[in-house]
C-alpha cells in the first residue's frame, strides 16, 4: 500500500509522514523538489509539480496520494501554477488509477461570520481565493465525471509546532516566545477557529484509509472551544510564562508594510476575516469519527512551548 505525499517538505507534509508511518504503513513516498528523509524507511523522489512527466512518475505505484503542497504568498504564482499544479496530480491519478487526498485552505469561503461547513458558498474576495475556488472546481469536476477517486480535507487558519508557517505562528506564537509583543490584525476581539497541524495531518491520513470518506469534502476536526486573539494571547502567554503584550495593527498599517513586504501584500486579501468571527465547523466529521482526540489549544500551545524549550537549552 504505496502511499505518496506530494510537496512533502512542508510542515503537514512532514507530520502525514510521520502519522502514515506510526498508524498505517512503512511504505511511505516523500516527493518535493528537495526531499528529505522523515522516517528511516520513507522512499525520496525529487520531482517538480509543474511538470507533468515528473508528476507522473511520482504518483506512478501508488495507492493513495496525499496533496500537501504549498507555494509562497505570491499572488501571481498562485494564479500561474496552482491550476497547473492540479491539473498534472489529476491526470497522473486518473493514469495509474491512484485515489487522491486533497488539503485545501478556506480561502474561497465568504470571509464572514456566518458558520461555515463544508457546503459553503465559493465566494472569493480576491485572486488567491478565486484560483483555490477553481482548482477545487477542477478537482470536484474530476471527481463527478468519475476520473479519479478523491476526498477534499479542508482547514482553517493553523498553528502548530516544528516550522508550521501561518500568520498565527509568525505573528503571535514567535514573537511571544522571542520575549516580543504578538501582533494582531485589525481586531483582537472576534472568535477565531484554528486547528493544530498534527491534528489536520492525521486527521487526513485517517480520511485518506476510509472508503466511503472518497467522493467529499471534510472539514478538518478543529477546537470547538474558540477564542478571540485576546484571549488566546493571554492563554499563550499563561503557558509561555510571558508578558501578554500585542499590539493590533490597523489596516492602514498593513497597507504600509505591504508595501515593503511581499507576504504581507500577499495576505492583504484576507484581512476581512480578521474583521467578523471565524466559525469553522467539523461536525461532519467528529461525527463520522468520534473517537478522533482533537488536541485543544492549551495543550497545542503547551506542546510548541516544550519543544522550543528543548530545542534551546
């Protein structure tokens, strides 16, 4: 039972690894453009996604393959390569008849306080929305039309340990374990809805071994216990031993910083959900897999404290 992660190198790349290899298999493929060993026994294939012989030969005697890739926050990358990208990982699953998992953002959802579940409209707000709305069109078209057997897994903003990269690390996780204050964008008093990224990873690990999980989207098992930024930095700072001092940047000031920054720029279309509440729904799948351990955000952020602790001293 081959199973291949493509875009291995990143962070739920790195944590599906680990969890296929505890829970599932030892015959574990790691395709990236530079793959690195995760588990002693895991098979590197260098590969680049945007070349469609290349994307071939690595889902080539798979089982099942797990699409974790993830591209810089560049707008016009994304818009160049994301369609590309699906449409090789499609025609070399619908080639070597190999079942497809999916991990996909929300940033196609209204950017609302309605509560989203996995019916959710596709309404964009701008250019890396609108191209994550149309590869997964593509991919739900494939899967209609009976090419390829697949299942979208799809998770909120995350946080997590290792090198997970998301605004929530970068902002507020790093800055408060560096002794600096955490940053928030443009409100600290809307809920928030985050999942951890060991949770996400095994959470499609245990989609992509179930049958009739195959022809849907998941919503990915979160917290339902959500907090405000504000309350989540004096949680944070509780565990860290820390000040909880942050500072809420507004949105002139972040129109500045892109400015001087490319990823700020590239975040810029997403500031409206960091206006309203963020009401991710998983009750799909908590319900289809009750015995699922969803890690709560206390123990997510002591976790992170004790490995950057061990990793300093």
């Amino acid at each position: 039972m081959m199973q291949t992660i493509l875009g291995a190198s990143g962070q739920i790349g790195r944590e599906l690894a680990l969890h296929l290899k505890r829970d599932f298999t030892s015959d574990v493929r790691l395709v990236s453009r530079r793959p690195q060993k995760i588990n002693e026994t895991d098979q590197l294939l260098s590969a680049d996604l945007l070349d469609a012989e290349q994307t071939s030969k690595a889902v080539e005697g798979s089982d099942i393959v797990y699409l974790t890739a993830g591209l810089p926050m560049d707008t016009q990358l994304w818009v160049e390569q994301w369609p590309v990208i699906m449409r090789n990982v499609i025609d070399a699953c619908a080639a070597h008849n190999t079942k497809l998992v999916y991990f996909d953002n929300t940033y196609m959802y209204p950017q609302t306080d309605k509560p989203q579940k996995e019916d959710a409209p596709f309404e964009p707000n701008g250019a890396k929305g609108r191209v994550r709305a149309d590869i997964a069109t593509m991919l739900l078209d494939a899967m209609a039309q009976d090419r390829i057997q697949a299942v979208i897994c799809r998770a909120p903003e995350f946080y997590g340990p290792g090198k997970t990269q998301s605004i929530t690390n970068s902002t507020i996780i790093d800055n408060l374990l560096a002794g600096k204050p955490a940053k928030v964008f443009l409100r600290d008093d809307v809920l928030r809805t985050l999942i951890y990224t060991p949770d996400a990873s095994r959470a499609m690990a245990l989609l992509g071994k179930t049958p009739d999980a195959y022809g849907q989207t998941w919503h990915l098992p979160c917290d339902d216990n959500r907090l405000t930024y504000q309350q989540f930095i004096e949680l944070a700072a509780d565990i860290f031993g820390v000040e909880a001092n942050y500072t809420v940047l507004k949105h002139w000031q972040l129109w500045l910083a892109g400015l001087f920054n490319k990823t700020v720029r590239g975040a810029a279309e997403l500031l409206p959900r960091y206006k309203a509440d963020n009401i991710f729904l998983s009750d799909k799948f908590k319900s289809r897999f009750p015995d699922f351990q969803v890690t709560s955000l206390r123990q997510g952020l002591s976790t992170i404290f004790e490995e950057r602790s061990r990793s300093s001293e």
